[in-house]
C-alpha cells in the first residue's frame, strides 16, 4: 500500500523522488519504509530520531518543510551516504496526520532548485492526510486480522483440549488407569503414529458412538448420550 502511495505521490507532484517515513512505536524513532527509488538495504532500517535531520524535525513539530534549493545545506539536514535523494536540491517534507496527530512524514526531492508554491505545498499537506488516514485504516484492519488469527488459534487449542480430556476419561474408565496414564497412552500413540492427539482423541470418542462436534459444543452444545 505504501508503494502504491508512494507512486501516486510522484505521479502528481512530478517530484524525482518521494521517501516515506514512519515511526517505531517503541524507539519513537522515524523509519524509512518505502520508496520510489530503490533501497532495499535501507528500507526498515534507516532511521532518526524525533527532532533529528528535516524529517525527525517536521515530526517533532508537524510543520511542513520546503526548501526550494540547496536542501542538503539547511542545519536541519542529516545526509545518510546511501540515499542519492539527500543530494538533490530542492525537498518539500510534510507530516502524514491521522486524527491530528503524526504518524509519520512524506518527503519528496527535486534534482533541480525548484521553487514550491503555496500550491503545491497545500497539495502535499493534503496528501499527507489522506495517506495518514489511508495508513492508519490499513493498521487497523491488520490488527483486526491479527487478532481475529489469534481468537481462532485459542479457540482450536480449547477445542484440542476438551476432545483429549474427554478421551482421557473413556481410556480412564475402560483400561482403569489414572489420568496421567491416559494421557501418556494417548501422547505415545500419537507419537507411534505420527497423527495429532487431537485425530487420536477423535477417533476414540467415535469409537464411543460420540459425536466429537458436539462435545466441541458446535451443535448448540449439546452433547450426545
């Protein structure tokens, strides 16, 4: 998504590059994370911290930057030898805000002095919103994602076990053995036969004439006789 944000971002400025950063949630440090040029060994890992260099600066005070010429002789200015965008001349840097705070900062570079308008800076600044928003919405519906992965792992894993303890029980009451006992018969096989417990755990509760969905209590949870 930031690529393609990226090359929007170049498609209406007609900048020569666009660089966008966003902070580390737990350094609070600014991170290169796309680019228009390429950057593969900087991406993620190039980073300054808050107030440091134009970018860390506009993020500190969610002030946008133009410098129409000379960019890189601006006392701001940090240069990192592996980005040819620092030598260009001319860069305009602008906050991405998402409910009016920043979340990160779209910087893009001219290779020629190049006088920004008010404009083009009110362009940028716009830009800057609709990415940040853009950008926080995507988060958002990944976390959601993420956690949605999460209620599905725990909720396997609680069906797992409510199978393999019912298990255990009929292996208890058939074969008189404790519940460490039935347990390891249980693991032992499941080892032998290289099947999950879970398919073992199945399989006995079948064997039973139990039905394991509705233990599981996705039949209403009802369990059979």
């Amino acid at each position: 998504m930031l690529q393609e944000l990226v090359e929007l971002v170049v498609e209406v400025t007609a900048c020569d590059a666009c660089l966008v950063y966003l902070p580390d949630p737990e350094t609070g440090d600014v991170v290169l994370e796309a680019s228009q040029l390429p950057h593969a060994a900087e991406i993620g890992a190039l980073r300054m911290k808050r107030g440091e260099g134009v970018t860390g600066w506009v993020a500190e005070h969610k002030s946008v930057v133009a410098l129409g010429r000379r960019a890189y002789d601006d006392p701001r200015f940090k240069k990192f030898p592996t980005l040819e965008e620092d030598t260009y001349e001319a860069l305009l840097s602008a906050p991405l805000v998402a409910g009016g705070e920043v979340i990160g900062v779209l910087n893009i570079h001219h290779r020629e002095p190049h006088a920004h308008t008010p404009e083009q800076i009110g362009l940028l600044t716009f830009l800057g919103e609709q990415m940040g928003g853009a950008i926080v919405r995507s988060r958002l519906a990944e976390e959601n994602a993420r956690l949605q992965l999460e209620t599905e792992e725990m909720k396997r894993r609680l069906e797992d076990r409510t199978l393999v303890e019912r298990a255990k029980g009929i292996l208890q009451e058939r074969y008189r053995l404790t519940e460490q006992e039935a347990y390891l018969r249980l693991r032992n096989e499941s080892r032998r036969l290289r099947r999950p417990m879970r398919d073992l755990a199945e399989a006995i509760l079948l064997a039973e004439g139990l039905d394991p969905d509705a233990i599981q209590g996705k039949r209403g949870g009802v369990e059979n006789p």
